[in-house]
C-alpha cells in the first residue's frame, strides 16, 4: 500500500498546502540553565579521531600505523559512514581516465579484503579501456563514464562494516561506537581533546591532537574556525535524502527489457516521471538480485536543522513506497522486488565547508599543477582535465591548533566540493590527516608547522600515491 500524502500534515508546517517543503519557524522560548559540572575523564590519547566514516576510520587506521595512541569516536553502531549506513554502496571512482589507480593506501586495502562476492566491477586490466562495447556495459552499472571503463565498483555494505572494524582493532585502536562528541576542548587557541555523549553520560577525551572527520565539521565550527555553509535549492551537490536497497529484482532480466524494447523503456521513464513525484532510476548492485535507490535527492535542505533533517527521512521514505509500488507493476525484473533495508544515516552531501590554511579551487584543480605540499591525488571530473593535487593546506585550520580536518568538510570551494566530498576522497584526506596527526602528536609540532616533507615520506611508505612536484 502506498503512503498517502496526507501523512504529512500542512497544518504542522511542514508543507505549504501546495506541497512545497517549508521550514518551520519555532519562536524564541527562551532560555534554561544548565548548572556547571566537573565532567569526568574517561582517557587520554595522542590522536583523537571524532566521526568513524570513510575519513575517520583511514585516519585512525594511518595515525595508529604511525605508532600513535588512537582513540576512535563514532556515534553509530558500525564505521564506514555513507558507504555503509548511508547505503553509498556505489564507490566512486578510484582510478583516472588512464586507468591508473590513485587512490591507494587504506582505502584501496580496504577494498581489497572485501570478499569476491562484495565488490562488483571490472578487473584492473579493463580500466582504462575505451572498447565501445564493454564501456556500453559497465556504464549502465556506473562504472564507465566518458567512453572510459573505470574502477568504481559497487560494494556490500556490510562486509565494508567488518572489514573496516578488522582494519581498526587491528591496528589496536581503541574504539567508541555509541559516543557523540558534542564539543571540543580548547585552551589558548589549541583543541585538547573533546567531550563525548553516551549511555554512559558525559565525559571528556583529552587529546594531543583531533582530526575532525565528522562530515559536517562539527568541532572545527565550534572551536571558532571559519566556515562557507550554502544551501542551493537547485544543486545537486546540496541535496540530501535516505538511500535504500531493494532486494528481490531480476537486474539481467531489468537490462536486457531496457536491450530488447527501447521505445518501451522511454515510455517507462516517461510515465514514471507522470506518475510518482520523485521518478528516478535505481543502481545495480553488487548481487544482480539487488539496487539501490541512491534518492530521490531533495535539495534546500539544511542538515544541520533538527526539523530539515526529520522532514527528509519522511519524505525519503514515502517517495521510496511510491517508486517500489511502481517498479513492481512496470518494471521486467522487479516484479517481486521489496525493501531490504533504508540507510541508518541519512545522505547529506554538503553541510559546511573549512575556510582553512590553504583552499582547493576549481581554477587550481584544473591547471594540473603538483602542489609542493601534496598529499594525494584525486581523479578529475573529465578527460578533459589533469589528475587533481590535494595540498596538505587543505586540512588545516587557518586558526586553531591541534586540529586537522578531513572528509567532506575540507577547505575546499563549492566546484571543487562537488568530488572531494566522494568516498574515495575521503579515505585520501582521512589517510593523510591520519599519518599528519600522528606525527604531529609525536614529535610535539603543531600540525600547521610540520614539515610536509615528512608527512608525504610516511604516507608513501603507508602506500599513497605521493608526486615529485618536478617529475609528476
């Protein structure tokens, strides 16, 4: 049965009786006080990791390779962030339009140990390739773009949860699932540490250094560091929504209808826009019995607002029971399909983004200039332009001490944004604010003071790609 509209009631502010999405406005109802406590320390660590997605868990994973005291916080019950509760099962591209593999170091290991049956893409002598034929057919799987195969594989999101937990209790990691890091502590313009929330009630981690991997730079913000923050009713880069996977569908049957009656398959996608309100088309999993729905995505949104982010699993959800509804009684192969699972973390793409030391520009991504202060390599978004150098500058606070940043909330513009903040950029910053915090807590050097030259020597020997600024 699917869920009617009227679950959402306009009275309630939620809705304009025209359907349109209207934030509410809760008047000013004062103020309490909270009464002043000693909060207890619960331990004392070199590196702090605060958020175990993508970034945090390689920067944990580098920073205790690196020989440091790692203490990993994360406020769920599992790491991998969206590529796993948030159903990101699609990694984005690891490799450039050569076919060279860049992102390396622990996000490439990570997928390495995932099972033959967990990972779906083509075999690294395919990529790079631009045979017409199998770019045709890795592309409806999103995997070849450009008439370039690439690696980009789709992969199960719960071996990603074990194999990152292996990876991290490996590396002897001290970790905390069910801990909220609600504020940082700073002293004299440096960040010690934070204070966490749990079951087991606040309590305080004191640090030598913090890497805020939180995805929305939530100690970085409150630790007094600028920040851009907009919100684009019409990007596609601000949306946000609950991914879902749908289990019991025929995908080969699915692909070759689409083959076999194109004209039919236009009229699908027709009449499913006519139809459902938010029509998209699903991914092709890592099992030809599974898709994921990676939206509808809904744009102006904030997710950092309490009623935004309630209003978005609504409306995720009833839009998912309308596409499913539809699919069964339209779609060759989904027939049987039902909902497997909706994502435990929502799909928030863009919240606020670090005004730090150094800034990644879409000018500067695109001259193909080898920063000196490199600390990775990303692909770029086309043939057309050169492969992109992370500059350390990136991580690092303009202000505060103590502190490195990673994941989607580096300093970036919002053009560059638009592929920073993909999974497989965020195990390269995560690896790279990892090893760079280790350091740092080491040797007694603040972050913004270290010698790049030694962050770049420890992250090759980890297995990053690094560049020779004169050689490329």
């Amino acid at each position: 049965m699917a869920i009617s509209d009227s679950n959402i009631a306009p009275d309630k502010g939620v809705f304009n009786p025209s359907g349109e999405f209207k934030r509410r406005e809760r008047p000013d109802l004062g103020t309490v006080q909270e009464p002043a406590r000693n909060i207890p320390v619960f331990a004392t660590t070199d590196v702090l990791v605060v958020g175990g997605g993508p970034a945090g868990t390689t920067a944990a994973i580098a920073a205790a390779r690196c020989g440091a005291d790692v203490i990993l916080a994360e406020r769920y019950n599992h790491l991998g962030g969206l590529s796993t509760g948030g159903l990101v099962v699609w990694i984005d591209r690891m490799t450039n339009w050569n076919g060279e593999l860049l992102i390396r170091g622990v996000g490439e290991e990570m997928l390495d140990r995932l099972p033959d049956d967990a990972i779906y893409g083509p075999p690294p002598e395919q990529w790079g390739s631009r045979e017409e034929e199998l770019a045709r057919q890795w592309a409806r799987r999103h995997t070849a773009f450009h008439g370039t195969v690439t690696h980009a594989p789709m992969i199960d999101p719960e071996w990603l949860k074990l194999e990152s937990l292996n990876l991290v209790l490996g590396a002897n990691i001290e970790l905390l699932l069910h801990s909220w890091v609600a504020a940082p502590l700073v002293e004299d313009g440096k960040v010690t540490g934070a204070i966490l929330e749990s079951k087991q009630g606040r309590m305080a981690v004191k640090a030598t250094t913090v890497v805020d991997a939180s995805g929305d730079g939530d100690i970085f913000a409150q630790a007094g560091e600028g920040f851009e923050g907009d919100i684009d009713d019409d990007d596609i880069h601000h949306c946000a929504n609950t991914a879902s996977l749908l289990s019991g569908v025929d995908v080969q049957k699915w692909f070759d209808w689409q083959d076999a009656n194109p004209q039919k398959y236009k009229d699908f996608m027709r009449r499913g826009r006519e139809e459902t309100k938010h029509f998209i088309l699903p991914f092709a999993g890592w099992r030809n019995d599974v898709v994921v729905f990676m939206g509808p995505r809904f744009s102006g949104f904030d997710v950092l607002n309490v009623d935004d982010l309630t209003t978005l699993e609504i409306l995720s959800r009833e839009s998912l029971v309308e596409l499913l509804n539809y699919y069964r009684g339209n779609a060759p192969g989904f027939e049987e399909a039902w909902i497997m699972l909706t994502a435990p973390q929502l799909g928030a793409r863009h919240s606020r983004r670090l005004v730090g030391a150094g800034k990644m520009t879409g000018p500067g991504t695109k001259s193909g200039e080898i920063f000196a202060d490199e600390i990775g390599v990303s692909p770029s978004l086309s043939p057309n332009i050169p492969d992109v150098s992370v500059p350390y500058g990136s991580l690092v606070p303009a202000k505060t001490d103590n502190l490195l940043v990673a994941g989607r909330h580096i300093s970036t513009d919002a053009q560059t944004h638009t592929f920073m903040r993909e999974i497989p950029q965020c195990w390269l910053t995560g690896h790279a604010a990892g090893v760079a915090a280790a350091l740092s807590a080491n040797a007694g050097v603040a972050p913004r003071k270290m010698d790049v030259t030694e962050i770049q020597k420890a992250l090759k020997k980890q297995g990053a790609l690094i560049r020779d600024t004169e050689t490329g």
